[in-house]
C-alpha cells in the first residue's frame, strides 16, 4: 500500500504541474551519452562553484552530456561557453537564503529576506520539473546546500533520480534533520561527499547512500611552470626580500580573518619586515560589512600599513604563486579548496585542523596544523614558515606531491563520472 499511495502521490503531483505522470514500466532508451542537469546556486566563485566548473571542464562528452541550471551565469560564463555547455538561468533561484531585500539591515529584514528569498527558490520546483521532461534529463545533481531541496524534490516529481553533492558542514540540528530527511527521499539515490566530515551530517539518515570523493585541482592550470607571470608582489610594491603571507576566501567571520588579523599583529612585532594581504570580499547581499569591522581592527592593532586587504579577483593564482605563505585560519570548513590549488602552486600552507582540512594536510609534512580561533598558535606556526625558507621548501615539494597522487581533478571526475552513471 506505501508503494501504491507514493506512486498515487506523484501522479497528482505530477499533473498539478503540467507534466504527464510517469508510465508504469516505463523504459528510457540508452543514448550515446547520459543528459545530467547539474543544479547550482553558487556562480560567483567559492569552493562549490568552482568545483563544479572543473567537474564539468574535465567530464567525458561521450558518457554524459550536462545542462547546467543556475540563477545566472556570474563568473563563470565566459569558461562555460568556452566548454559549450548549455546553460539555463532561474534568476528566481537564490545564491544566498539570508541576500538582504531592503535598505533597512535589522532582525526583522534579515528574517523577512530569507523567507522571501526561499520562498523564490521553492518556486523553481515546478518549472525545474517541467525542463527535466522537456530535456529528457536522466539524473539531476545538485551541487550544493541551496539546491539540494528544490532539485531533489524536481526529480521525485518527474520520476527521474537524484544526486545530491555534499560540500557544507551541516552542524545545527536543524540543517541535519533537513538535509538528513531529504536524503531519505525516494528520488535521492546517492550522495558524493567531499570530505568524511560533510558525509558524517548523512550517516544516521542514509548511510548506504554515501560516498566521498574529494574535491580535485586541475593540474593543466594550477602547475607552477603554467601560470602567467604577473608579479603580485610589484603591484604590492614589495620586493623580493619580503615575506608574503597571504589569505584568499570570503571575508566572513568563519573563515578567521579576526584570529588572523591578530596573529599577524604578534608576528609583526617580532618580523616587521613581514606582508600580509587578503583577498577576497564580503559575499554579494551579505547583511554585514565584515571588511570594515577587519579593516578597522587592523588599525585597532597598528598593522594597518602592513595588512593590505585587496578586494577580489575571480582568478587569484599568480597571487597566490607569489606567497611564501597561504594560511587558511577557517572555524569551519567542509573542505578546503583554496589550500591544495596553493600546494599546486608549491605554496607552504597553515591551516586549521577544521572539518576536511586534516584529510588534505599532514601535520609538519606537507603543511602546519593549528586549532581554530588559536591566535598564539597561528603566530608561532606562521613565524615558523617565515623564519625558514628550507622549511618552506621541503613542504612546498611535500604538497605538490601530495596534490599529485590525491587531488588530481581527471582522475576524481572519472570517479564521479562513474557513479554518475551507475546512479
């Protein structure tokens, strides 16, 4: 009878929408390639969009042929025309749920905007539907947290399974019950993780349904003899002899900028000839300023002259080729992209021992590890790579090979190309 009532369920579902309810025994004929819709909020950069931009540059054609459904092309349109991929825009699909709607920033707004801006994405559901039979799309996979929901429920509804790609770290019981439960759903046929710790949120819900593959670099760009030579440091106005260490990321509480900021007032005290610099910018429609509460805590600390904030690029790889130093001081992080695209580079890395980060970096192997919001910690780690360039050698090397032996984007996309296709 739960069989029967499901099926009933989706029939009414199904009609509601427009579409034609899916015919019992239904046969789909095999195609050259398999249509896979890969469903993705996240278009103007981070760790998620360019994951999947790398999945979709290194998939093999002849197995699978994507369509791409975003809320616009943002970044990315220029490399996905190149890779000719057909791209459709839902600019009512959200890229952040909490994306400020008013003038006015209070708790009421904030609360307003992220139920409105929901509410726009829930809207999609129908239309996702109805360009899922259209496209004749055999499998949809949701690239990220915002559209894990809409996508996942598209597919039930048009009788076709989904994939749902894990690259948040779901820590509130809220968001585990959710996602938990949509992991449950019928349509849900597997889950790519990224690191073990964004599978662990799955494992009390659907456990056989989880694998983890983790995010790659794609060697072709990231080799340190590919990337063009423009001297980050000259823009800096710094020289040859200065100690350059850098941040690249979202400047947002949670990925420690405050915890770096002050790291670096201590390690200046002591090497003032050292540089920092951050790249990077507060996310689109964020409610909070966070790069002017950082700017203004290093003129708080004196280190204003010395901590050079440098707004955003969509392609910071010559930037960060010229740091001695990349550090990734994040209190979460699912993954941790912006650290093996800098062990690519031969770049020495400091990161926090958070969410993936220990599945990249081997503690005084192929990088250092600190515990998150450790200022004094961060400092000693940090003074450690600045006071010896053997040190930084020996790592850099360390990380490379690291890079090439795990986190080879071709041989990670066969990998999800294969389970794309058994799914």
């Amino acid at each position: 009878m739960g069989r029967r009532l499901r099926a009933a369920l989706l029939t009414i579902a199904s009609r509601l929408i427009g579409l034609p309810a899916p015919a019992v025994g239904e046969t789909i004929l095999p195609s050259s390639a398999r249509r896979i819709m890969f469903l993705s909020s996240c278009v103007r950069g981070g760790g998620a969009g360019w994951s999947l931009y790398y999945l979709l540059k290194n998939l093999d054609r002849s197995r699978i042929e994507p369509l791409v459904v975003v809320p616009a092309k943002g970044i990315f349109e220029e490399r996905l025309e190149k890779l000719g991929i057909c791209v459709i825009e839902m600019p009512q699909i959200t890229e952040r749920t909490n994306r400020q709607l008013f003038r006015s920033n209070n708790r009421l707004t904030v609360a307003a905007s992220t139920v409105m801006n929901s509410i726009s994405s829930l809207s999609c559901i129908p239309r996702i539907a109805r360009l899922i039979k259209r496209e004749h799309v055999e499998v949809v996979h949701c690239n990220n947290m915002l559209v894990k929901t809409i996508g996942a429920v598209a597919a039930q509804v048009a009788g076709v399974p989904a994939v749902l790609h894990a690259r948040n770290l779901h820590e509130s019981r809220g968001k585990q019950f959710l996602y938990g439960n949509l992991a449950k759903l019928t349509s849900v046929r597997l889950i790519i993780s990224n690191s073990e710790a964004t599978a662990a949120p799955y494992q009390q819900y659907a456990p056989n349904k989880i694998t983890v593959v983790w995010n790659g670099v794609d060697l072709e760009e990231y080799g340190h003899d590919v990337v063009r030579e423009v001297s980050f440091r000259r823009e800096l106005g710094l020289d040859e002899r200065t100690t350059l260490v850098g941040f690249t990321g979202n400047l947002i509480p949670r990925k420690g900028l405050e915890t770096l900021l002050r790291a670096a007032a201590s390690v200046l005290a002591r090497r003032p000839s050292a540089y920092f610099v951050a790249i990077g910018r507060v996310p689109i429609g964020n409610p909070v300023d966070h790069k002017a509460e950082y700017e203004a805590l290093a003129k708080q600390l004196g280190i204003a002259d010395r901590f050079h904030f440098a707004g955003f690029r969509d392609d910071v790889r010559s930037a960060v080729r010229d740091f001695d130093v990349l550090v990734a001081p994040s209190f979460q992080e699912p993954f941790g992209r912006s650290i093996i695209e800098a062990m690519a580079l031969g770049t020495p890395v400091v990161a926090s021992r958070v969410g993936g980060i220990p599945e990249i970096l081997t503690h005084d192997h192929n990088g250092l590890l600190v515990e998150p919001g450790d200022v004094n910690g961060l400092a000693d780690a940090l003074e450690r790579l600045i006071s010896s360039p053997d040190l930084r050698g020996d790592m850099s090397r360390a990380a490379q090979r690291t890079v090439r032996d795990k986190f080879d984007v071709v041989q990670l996309t066969r990998m999800i190309e294969d389970l794309l296709m058994e799914v």
